[in-house]
C-alpha cells in the first residue's frame, strides 16, 4: 500500500523479526510489558515524534483498551480500530450482555450484573441451575474463570475467581452463567465501516482449546457445515451485535454452539484482530489487515454481503513454546535452528528467526502454521505434511501434540468440542521424532554455535530495512485486497 511502518520494542525485543522488518523502530523501555508494551503514553510520544498518521494495537497488550484507543485520537492520531466507547462496552461482559440481549442476540442464561459476595453467588447459582461458569466481567484467557458442579464447591470457587481476576485485569468483578457441556466455540468475523455498512465472513472453528485457550482453528467450521440456516442466522445475529454496540473496523463476535440442542449463544466480542483471522483470509480472499487500514482512512466497505463467498477450507495451528508432555507449560531459550515449511497454499507468520530468544515476558505463541486446502480433507493433509517439515531447536514447542490432533480420528471426523484436549489427550500418545532428524537436529545446532562464535562482533544496531529485506513475509496466493 506503499505505507512506511514504525516498529516500537522492548529489551527483549532489539533484534526481533518485526523490528528488523520494519522502515524505522524506536526503543519505549524495559521488558516487562508494564515498563514497555503497557505505556500508552509512551507508544503515542514515539508516534508523534516520527510523524506516523496512525497506530495498529495489534493483538494484545492495549489493542482493546478503551482508555488508549481515546488517547490515540486525542493525540490528533488514528487508532486502527473501533470507537472507544465500543471497546468499553465489549470490554465489559456484563455489559456486553445486556447490550446484546437488547439488540435480540441470544446470550447464555446467567446474571446481567458483576456479583459482591460468595451469598449472592449461591442465590445466582440456585436460578441458573448447575453446573453454572463463575467468569470475570473484564478479561479473557480463561483468568477468573471456574466451572463449578455443586453448592459446597461454590464459595472457594467464587473467592478463587475474583483474586485471579483481580491479579490479572485489575477488576475483582465477576459473575454467573450457565455452564454448556460440551459446546463449540465458533467465531464470526465482522467489518463494519463509517458509514453505516456491516459484513460477516462467515466462521472459524476454534474449539481445539488448552485452559480455554486456541490451539487449533480453522474455516469453515465442520460442526455448521451440515447446517446453512445456522450458519446464516449466526452471521445475522453477529451483524446485529456490531450494529448494536456502535462499532467500526475489524471485529470478531464469539458464541456457543450446542450441538445438542442446535442452539447458539453470545459469548463474548473481540473488539480487535483476532490472532486466527489469516483462515478467514484464505477462504475469503479478503485481506483484513488492509481492510482495517481503510476502513481507519475513512473508505467505505466495497464489497457487500450477497460478494463474500467461502472457497476451500483453511487450518491454522498456533506455535508456542510449551510442553505438551509436562502439562502445555511454557518454555523458554535461544532458538538455534529452525526450518520453516513451504509449498503451495502453506502460510508461516512468525515472531522469531533463528538466533531469537524466546523468554518469559510475553505470550509463548512464536508462530503461526496456516494451510489451505480445496476441502478440509486436503487441508489436513497439507496441514499434517507442513508440520512434518517445521524444524526447531533449542526450546520445546507443541509441534507434536498439532501433528497429533491432525492424526486424531475425532479431528478428522469433525466430531469434537471444546473438551478435545480434556478427553482425548496424553503425553504418552505423544510420538517421538525420528532419531535421524533429531541427530540432524543436533549437527545443526552444534554449527550454528560454530558460526556464531565465528562471526564478527557488532556494536551499533540499525533497524532501518529496505523492502526487500529477506526475513519480510510476502503474502502470495489467493488473498487479496479488501478492493
């Protein structure tokens, strides 16, 4: 789009692949986040100072922080996402419940408030029916989040939430809801410009979970494959709730689907990009990020909904730095080789490169594998053969339990739900590498430290990259502009 990029980074981050990529990069402080990536202040003082028009949040960290998207416009920038007073709404779960069970969207049975007191939580408990989900009206991540069965159970539970909530987003407020057993947890994609104009690109399937959070996604969802008249009345209902909250920009609305029942349910909205959204690109052709630059420069959606077709089937298979052998726990280290698979219709978007270190501050998540398929048939196929190819050394990574999942007759089939992993998984199903490719492995890493201590010393640091820069990542296939 011939838009120069500004990078901004953390100690942690001098040398990482975002950085060297983009056209210029400034230092806003020390690792932790609360002394880097969390200082708002700070990200629209570099902004400012290097003339940028606008800031992208994003995944994480202050991308659904009403207080920065507010400040951003103040500061006489653009904010790559929705109004502020829409990220407050959606922020709250409470409130995004109330706003959605007024816009006619059907949310699960529970309480419109946040609750004081483990009394009120029995009382609550007591209509809702067990088992009932305590959930933390500010967050995600699956923090101050508990599934209780019983009443006895109830009051620990209750006390258990609030502290995490609290440790984790600053708010102690929690409420009830009803607990679905074995639901799916399906996504529908929304853009909604300036103008009044509001699409769905239909679903992502994101049911694979580990402490309620993503693993695996993929689109279309196999579970409303079977059912258009689903499908269609879920992408109304997702319009309705980003109509419903004034919303603009790119934005995700997540809900429940009971299979049991056919009955779906408001979960909650992520009022940014979504870390799975290259699967809508790929069966959708629409490039999101683009569009969210667009739609940020005041241009109207061009496309209607009767245009948005899906075409084949995408799988995306999350990357971190964790052992699934020792109970999905993070790792950290120098990553001292890696090799990336490649071949037609086989995305990789990656925060690490060879020589990265990847350390305790931030998410494990260091890549992304995305394939697509003309069916989901060939996508797991192509999925199963890309993951044979990728290579890392020097941390574990979660590249087996993604090999096994594409192996799992309940995957193949379709027939799973958000207890996949509870259900089906253990370490010892796990199947060791090849001893050729580890001893491969091995020589590999042994050279690399030979090169490394071979290499010249460096003493400044340049950021500055031009276009054709080796470590940047050039979209190629069916993905295209929003126009």
């Amino acid at each position: 789009m011939g838009i120069r990029t500004v990078a901004v980074y953390s100690d942690a981050d001098r040398t990482a692949p975002h950085v060297l990529m983009a056209d210029e990069a400034y230092h806003i402080g020390a690792s932790p986040a609360r002394e880097s990536y969390l200082l708002g202040d700070r990200i629209i003082e570099t902004a400012l100072k290097c003339n940028a028009d606008a800031i992208h949040p994003g995944y994480g960290f202050l991308a659904e922080n009403g207080d920065f998207a507010e400040s951003v416009e103040s500061a006489g920038l653009t904010f790559i996402g929705p109004p502020a007073d829409s990220i407050r709404a959606m922020g709250s779960k409470t409130e995004a419940r109330r706003i959605m069970s007024e816009a006619g969207v059907p949310v699960v049975p529970g309480d419109k408030t946040s609750l004081d007191n483990s009394e009120d939580a029995l009382k609550s408990a007591e209509k809702i029916g067990y088992p009932v989900l305590i959930k933390a009206a500010y967050g995600g991540g699956g923090k101050g989040m508990r599934v209780v069965r019983t009443t006895d159970e109830l009051p620990a539970a209750f006390d258990g939430a609030r502290r995490e909530s609290l440790s984790a987003f600053g708010s102690d407020e929690v409420y009830l809801e009803r607990f679905i057993e074995g639901p799916r947890h399906i996504e529908i994609q929304v853009l909604a410009d300036k103008f009044g104009h509001c699409i769905h690109l239909y679903e992502r399937e994101c049911s694979i979970q580990r402490r309620h959070q993503k693993v695996i996604e993929e689109a279309p969802s196999p579970a409303l494959v079977q059912y258009p008249e689903i499908r269609e009345r879920m992408g109304e209902a997702a319009v309705a709730a980003t109509r419903a909250c004034g919303y603009v920009n790119a934005g995700t609305v997540e809900f429940l689907f009971d299979p049991a029942t056919n009955d779906f349910f408001f979960l909650e909205m992520n009022t940014r990009l979504q870390v799975e959204h290259p699967v809508t690109e790929m069966v959708t052709g629409i490039d999101l990020v683009r569009a969210q630059l667009l739609i940020a420069m005041g241009e109207p959606i061009s496309v209607k909904q009767k245009d948005i077709k899906h075409t084949g089937s995408s799988i995306e298979c999350r990357l971190y730095a964790e052992d699934p052998a020792g109970g999905f726990l993070p790792d950290a280290g120098v990553i001292k080789n890696l090799v990336r698979p490649g071949g037609p219709w086989v995305r990789v978007d990656s925060g690490v490169e060879i020589g990265s270190e990847v350390g305790v501050y931030y998410d494990p998540l260091v890549a992304k594998l995305i394939v697509w398929g003309a069916d989901r048939e060939t996508a797991i196929r192509r999925m199963h053969r890309a993951l044979g190819e990728y290579r890392v050394v020097g941390i574990s990574t979660n590249i087996a339990f993604n090999h096994w999942a594409m192996e799992h007759p309940r995957f193949i089939s379709g027939d799973f739900d958000t207890r996949f992993i509870e259900q089906e998984f253990s370490s010892e199903k796990l199947t060791p590498d090849d001893a050729g490719i580890e001893l491969a492995a091995v020589i590999a890493a042994a050279m690399w430290e030979k090169e490394q201590q071979a290499a010249p010393k460096v003493d400044s640091f340049n950021v500055t990259t031009d276009n054709n820069n080796a470590n940047g990542w050039k979209q190629s296939g069916r993905v295209q502009a929003l126009r």
